[in-house]
C-alpha cells in the first residue's frame, strides 16, 4: 500500500465515467413493500442494521434500500453524478456541511431535532447523531515487554526506540482516499506539531496506507499492523470478537471526537419517510430513553471527568478552511513527504 499516486482532486472517485464505487449494497425490508428510502452512507452497513430494523418495525410497509460507500465516493454520486438519494449518512462532518452550504441539503424541523445540542446542529440542515472518538488501536503481542503509549508524544519515542519491531507495521489512513482521515489528520495539525512528527517517524518506519478503520483493525487483529493511528474507536470496540487481539487506546494530551452526522437531501423523493428516519436517528442519539439498539457509546463530554481529554470537532463553515482547492493541495503535499520520504 506504500506505493500509490497522489490525488489532488477531491470528489472524484477511482471508477470515472462507470460511476461512482460502491463498497456494499443492501436492502432491508418485504421487497414489495409499498415505500422505499433510499440512503447513502459511510457507514459499515452492520453498524446501523439494529437501528434500520427497529425502524422497520414501525414502518412495516418500507424497504430500506442502502448503499455504502467512502466519503468521497459519495461526494462524487451527489454532486457530480447527481444520484437520487434520500438521506446521506456520512462521518466526513465537512464534506456533510460542504453539501449542505452548496444547496445539496434541505431544512429539517421536529421534535427530534430540538433534542440535538445546539453544537450538533448546524442551520437545521446537518445534524449528528454520535460522537465517535478518533483513537489508536495495537496490538497487545506487539508491545509485550515495552510500554503502551498513552498519548502521540509517547507513541513518538517508543517507535524511535524499537524501529526493528515497528517496521513496516505502522498504518493510517491514506487521506487520499478517506474523507474521515482528512478530517481528523487537519484537527490533529491544528492542534499540535507533534502530528507532523509522529506522520515523519510513521514514514520513515515504511507507513502502511487504508482506506478505513475496519480494514485496519482487521490488520491489527491478525498482527499485520502493529499500530494503527487515528482509527475509528467506536468500529474497534464494537468487535467484540477480537477482545484480546486489538487494545484501543484515547490518546490522552487530546481525542478527536468526530459527530457522524446525517443530512436530508435535496433530490429527497420519500420526504416523509426520510424525514422520519433522521427523528428516529436522532431520537435514539439524544432522547432521554436508553435505545438498546443503539450503536454508539453515548458520550456526556460536558460532565464526566474521565472524557476531559477528549475534544469534539464542532460542526460548521471552520471545517470547510481545509477543504479550499489550494489549502488541500498544500497540505496533501506535505502530508506526502511526510509519510511517503521518497
């Protein structure tokens, strides 16, 4: 994966004119129902089938119909292709407010989303309905006999010191190709300057490159990788099969908490059933009833003591700054170098 071109373009995806990829197509629900809704998501398909079916069980008379695919891929069936979808489901919080600031998105008032904080919502248009933390995962064999990091400083000394045992074992997101990656890879170079550092030794330690998390905690369960930087936690603490294979790890000077969002859309055809679908997800995200359907760890940032490392990326037009043409080039290119050392 060390070896791949750099893309400066940002929506379009690998496929061209054959059209937009998609990682896994799904329905849910009798094939004859009288109503579907259609959604387009980033999101592993297994993560939201509890949530799709308790929807489905009072709406019995729907099919879901369910596409997912990466961030930029579905930026690419939206804007370029023009795909006619319902509600886009997506954990690139920028590019969600970039449809919604380009006229891709349409209002959306209930109940539901007055539940919402306000640092949620942005305009009515986008709304989050989990906070999902930005973390490391390793594996547990790969570090017997040395320390665990606990934060990226100490990540930093313990690959200097042990090169030989992190060779070519050491991944992040190819931001390329990962909206999310992007995302957090910004947030972290705004925050702080051990960032650069920690992407140079990953470099010089041969950096392995993915798509998305659950690629990477597959990798770190079977020991292919070592550490895999800037993961999805929540997608890692979800697989409960891999208990003993994997160790998550919030770093402890700051975590990114990225907000999955969802937004209704423009080229909306099932308006009411879409609409429904976003209260049902935000009803289960912010409502005072415990859903056990509910994927998401529910985050209370603003009282627990043991969450005051942890730093919620706030939804609105500061994340479009890195999404300007020139600003993304600048920054791929030095996040090249870094990485690539070539």
């Amino acid at each position: 994966m060390r070896n791949f071109i750099l893309s400066l373009i940002i929506w379009a995806g690998a496929s061209g004119a054959m059209g937009f990829e998609i990682e896994e197509h799904r329905r849910f629900g009798p094939e004859n129902a009288a109503h579907e809704l259609k959604i387009i998501s980033t999101a592993d398909v297994e993560i939201l089938i509890p949530l799709m079916e308790l929807f489905l069980r009072r709406h019995p008379d729907t099919v879901i119909d369910y596409t997912s695919v990466s961030s930029g891929a579905l930026m690419q069936a939206i804007v370029t292709e023009e795909v006619a979808f319902d509600v886009a489901l997506s954990s690139a919080m920028d590019l969600q407010i970039k449809l919604a600031n380009d006229g891709f998105s349409r209002e959306h008032r209930s109940d539901a989303t007055d539940l919402v904080p306000t640092w949620g919502n942005w305009r009515n248009h986008v709304f989050a309905f989990s906070q999902e933390e930005a973390s490391i995962v390793v594996s547990p064999q790969a570090f017997e006999g040395i320390e665990m990091p606990k934060d990226r400083q100490s990540l930093v000394t313990i690959l200097r010191k042990y090169p030989e045992r992190f060779e070519g074992r050491v991944a992040t997101y190819d931001l390329t190709l990962s909206g999310t990656g992007y995302l957090f890879a910004t947030q972290d170079a705004r925050t702080t300057e051990t960032f650069w550092r920690l992407m140079e030794v990953m470099g010089g330690l041969n950096a392995q490159l993915f798509c998305c998390s659950g690629v990477m905690i597959e990798a770190v369960s079977r020991g292919d990788i070592a550490v895999a930087y800037n993961v999805l936690g929540s997608y890692a603490r979800a697989r409960k099969d891999l208990e003993g294979s994997i160790q998550v790890i919030d770093p402890a000077d700051f975590t990114n908490m990225m907000l999955r969002t969802g937004i209704l859309l423009e080229s909306v055809v099932a308006e009411e059933l879409a609409r429904d679908f976003l209260d049902h997800l935000l009803q289960s995200a912010w409502g005072a009833e415990d859903i056990a359907e509910y994927p998401f760890h529910k985050w209370h940032l603003e009282t627990s003591e043991a969450a005051a490392s942890m730093k919620p990326i706030r939804l609105g037009p500061g994340l479009l700054v890195f999404l300007d043409e020139l600003k993304r080039k600048r920054f791929l290119k030095e996040w090249f170098n870094a990485v690539q050392q070539e």
